[in-house]
C-alpha cells in the first residue's frame, strides 16, 4: 500500500527533484509577484523579469532576504487580506527581536503535511503515541506544527509542555506513550530525575525521540558529546530535526542517522557563502530557503543565518533528497576570541562531555579593549580551584584557548536558562556592543 506521507519526488533522481522545483519556484515567483509588497518592490529596483526563470539555478539572478529586511519590514511580506488571517506566530529572537508570522488555513494544512512526511521520515506511523514535551502556546510555532502534524499522521499525542520532570514520569506511566519529542538536554534532565526517584526508566514503554532545538551530531554524523551521553544512559532511537519558523519546513533524520531530509514539495534549500555564492558539498555553508506553497507570508532566498554542511548522496531509505548535516552554529553568533574563530556549539560539546558540570549557560560580551571575552556560568559537583584549572585544560586541549569561569547555583543558571517569556532553554547569551542582548 502507498504510504501518503512518504512523496514520491523524494524518491525521484536529484535531477527530476531540480526539475520539479524549478516547475514549483515558477508557481512561486508568480504568486510573489502579484501578492507580496516587499518582493514586487525587490523585482522592480533590480529590474528582475520573474517570468524568466525557469529553473532553481535562476534564483542566483535575485537578491537574498535576510532577518533584518523581515525586522524592518514585517508588514510588507504579508500576501493576504488580515481577514484571512488564522494564526499568528513569532520567532524565538534568537538573532535578534522575534518576526511575527501569520498563517492561513492552508498554510496551517502545509504545517501539518510537513510534521506528517517529517514524522513518517522518522519512523512514525498511525499506531504511535507522542509525549509532547515543548509548548504549544506563548506564540510558539513548533508544538502547533507537532500537534497538526501527529494528528494528520493518525497517530496519537499526549500534550504535557516544557519542563515538570514529575508530571512527564506520571504521564508517561499512566498512558505509556512509545516516543517523546523534546529539546535533548531536557531528556537528560529526566533521566536524572528518574535515577533520583527509583523510576526504572530504562524499561518503559518510550523507544525513540524527536529531538529539537540543539543537535545531536557532530560534522562527521556520529553521536556529539549529548547525544551520547543521552543514548549511553537510556538507549533511545534518536532522531535529529532542524527547522525555524521563516521556512516553515523541518529536516528530519530516517533511521539511518546521515542527516536530515529535504522535502523538495515544500522548500527550495541553497547554501550559500558570504557573497551568497553556492558552496560545494564538503564546505560550510549557510543554510538558504524559498518556501513553496506558503500563502500568507512566503519567502524567497531566505538566509537563516544557520551554518552547516550538505549531502547529495542516495540514502538507503529510499529517499534522494539532499541532506542537512548539524547546525555549526549560527552566522550571528561566531565568537572570535585570542584569535581562534568559535561557535557556541564548539563549547557546549566540551561542557557537556566533563561529568562533574550539572548545569551552564555561556555568556558573551564586548571586554574594555573591544573585544569578544567569554564567561561561562556553570553549577556542578565539587567545584572550586582545582576544577577550574581542570574546566581550562579542557578547553585549551580541545579550542587552545580557555575561556573566564564563574561557578554558581543550579537554581540560579535555570533562571538564567528560563526566563519568564521564553518558550526553549537558553545556552548562550550575546551582550557584545554591536548585537545588543541576543540570545538562543
């Protein structure tokens, strides 16, 4: 029987999925050009003929989109009348202050395709029950999508919300739901929390994980320092996902761990240097995206601002779409500290992989000689001089440089971690002069 959640243009050559998509960014342009203020505008200043392009290689003909133009302009992306308006939705601000985004009722039946072709990428099917442990409210784009995406699927969803480990071991005991979706560091607190209280969670009913919002691979596809420790303690089938609220879309792994899926039917995806130049398959690039089938508020060569390599080679799944490796980090937040060029990641990997640490946030700002200084706060076991020294040896074997240390509460850093409007964990803070107070 056809599985309707598994496209057929996935399983096509990489050539037939480039010709569909250069048939879909047609329908696209069009739209765009008689529907959107901002890019009717973009096409008349730099004298761009839409009905000239025909293919996905004559997007390099349009100038990219970035945050900024969605900051400054918001209302002029918007494609339909304000009655037609269902949802509204804004960004985390993870670089910079949040964008809103308002949807259709088609385009929310697109977000639930999405989820329902992500879910069954990842092994989903209708005889599933997903503990859904992320917010479905605070204007948070995710846990609508998981919802609308399980319930097209057919499968069941249990809503318990972020955070709570008490209230995720009594659900999980009393429905024995078989996957949860969650951010991964929030899986290991629940382990914790089940170690601590005798639940033998290593027997329940859960087998897999969606995980979201930070990753669990490292350039190479194998486990990080996370998703080890996550699999070591409690042996889960993980799967690694990657979306933001502009695309609309999400990159989610099969079974065979080697990135995270393209759906060619709803985004066009380009990776692009920092001249907007395509990179090439073994480089670094930034992630870039036009949306198909968005009706309220599309986008056209979108940059994310995300940093990650790419694949081209068939997977054994089945599907030959292209593939997104681990986000490296975010274009916005590189470091570039006594002269060694850091992301974020680069530095959770090594806190994460020294036992004695139980809970950190990175901090980042401008020094008095204008330069990046980075400070990490952390709680942990036994802290004092000794482990410092120990903290910085890490650091310097693995990056060669050692960031300022500063132990604190665990209560303290969750604040930290957790503030009042925040809808995901916070790991890292910017407070250099030239970004403001950014976080993510």
């Amino acid at each position: 029987m056809t599985n309707l959640y598994f496209p057929e243009i996935e399983k096509k050559s990489l050539a037939d999925i480039i010709e569909y998509q250069g048939k879909r960014l047609q329908e696209a342009l069009a739209y765009l050009q008689v529907s959107s203020p901002f890019y009717q505008e973009l096409f008349h200043k730099h004298a761009i003929n839409t009905g000239k392009i025909t293919s996905v290689k004559g997007l390099e003909q349009i100038p990219v989109t970035t945050k900024d133009d969605l900051q400054k302009r918001n209302d002029d992306f918007l494609c339909v009348p304000k009655s037609r308006i269902i949802d509204y939705i804004t960004t985390s601000g993870t670089l910079g202050d949040p964008v809103t985004f308002a949807m259709t009722d088609k385009d929310l039946d697109r977000l639930a395709y999405n989820e329902a072709i992500s879910f069954t990428c990842a092994g989903g099917s209708p005889s599933d029950v997903f503990q859904l442990m992320t917010t479905i409210d605070r204007r948070f784009m995710a846990g609508l999508a998981y919802f609308l995406g399980i319930r097209m699927l057919g499968a069941s969803v249990v809503r318990v919300g972020n955070g709570i480990p008490e209230l995720q071991w009594d659900t999980i005991n009393r429905i024995k739901p078989n996957a949860i979706i969650a951010v991964p560091s929030f899986i290991l607190k629940i382990i914790d929390y089940a170690e601590q209280n005798g639940i033998d969670y290593r027997t329940c009913s859960i087998q897999k994980a969606i995980c979201i919002g930070e990753p669990l691979r490292k350039y190479d596809l194998s486990l990080n320092t996370l998703g080890r420790k996550i699999h070591e303690k409690w042996p889960l089938q993980l799967f690694s996902t990657y979306a933001s609220t502009e695309m609309g879309t999400s990159f989610t792994e099969c079974e065979h761990g080697i990135g995270g899926h393209h759906h060619p039917d709803l985004i066009i995806v380009e990776f692009l240097d920092d001249n907007n130049n395509a990179v090439k398959e073994n480089e670094l690039g930034e992630v870039t995206v036009t949306t198909l089938g968005v009706e309220g508020m599309p986008l056209l060569r979108f940059k994310t601002g995300d940093i990650c390599h790419h694949y081209v080679t068939p997977c054994l799944c089945g599907r030959n779409t292209i593939r997104l490796g681990p986000v490296v980090g975010r274009k916005n937040q590189m470091i570039k500290y006594k002269g060694t060029t850091l992301f974020p990641p680069a530095l959770y990997d090594i806190l994460d992989n020294i036992d004695y640490i139980t809970n950190y946030i990175v901090e980042v700002y401008t020094n008095q000689i204008g330069t990046d200084e980075i400070l990490i706060h952390l709680s942990g076991k036994g802290i004092g001089e000794e482990k410092e020294k120990d903290i910085k040896d890490h650091f310097r074997a693995k990056l060669r440089v050692a960031p300022l240390i500063t132990f604190t509460s665990d209560s303290i850093i969750q604040k930290m971690q957790f503030p009042e409007i925040s809808r995901k964990p916070i790991k890292f803070i910017d407070n250099r002069e030239k970004n403001g107070n950014l976080s993510g």
